[in-house]
C-alpha cells in the first residue's frame, strides 16, 4: 500500500482511543488541512509500517507528508511548515 498523500494533505495513522490523534484531527479540520486517517488497528500491516518509522514503536499520531518525510505527534505548526502552508 502506498500511503504517500496527495500535495497539501497528510496521512495520519492514529487509534480510536488516541487523545493525541483526536487533537490533531480536530486542528487539521479547524485549519482546513486535509488527511487520509488510517487506523493502526485495523488495517493490516500499518502499526508495523509506523513501527519502521519509530525505531520500533506504534506511536500514533505519525503523519507521513506528500514528499514522503514523516513526522510522530507533530504540531499544527509543523504540520503547516511540512506542507508550505
């Protein structure tokens, strides 16, 4: 699965449970940042692929940006500066 997003918008792999994810949702949605969410635990073979990106730990949010650079539990700041925005 390629799970590199589309210009000016994110992949955001998160849990249900996550308070960190549900804070960043909510700061993309009042940003009018568009993301892809993608669920750790339940499709398949994404909490190991965030894994990879966390020197071996399912920490979510992690984000993945258009140029395929990732992120784990960035700012809404960081997120804007990832993206030009």
């Amino acid at each position: 699965m390629d799970f590199v997003p589309a210009d000016g918008t994110i992949t955001m792999f998160s849990t249900t449970w996550c308070g960190y994810c549900s804070r960043l949702k909510s700061q993309l949605d009042k940003a009018g940042i568009g993301y892809t969410e993608v669920n750790i635990e339940e499709v398949p073979g994404t909490a190991e692929l965030v894994a990879s990106l966390n020197g071996g730990n399912q920490t979510v949010p992690t984000v993945i940006y258009p140029d395929g650079t990732s992120a784990t539990n960035p700012s809404l700041l960081a997120v804007k500066a990832a993206l030009g925005a």
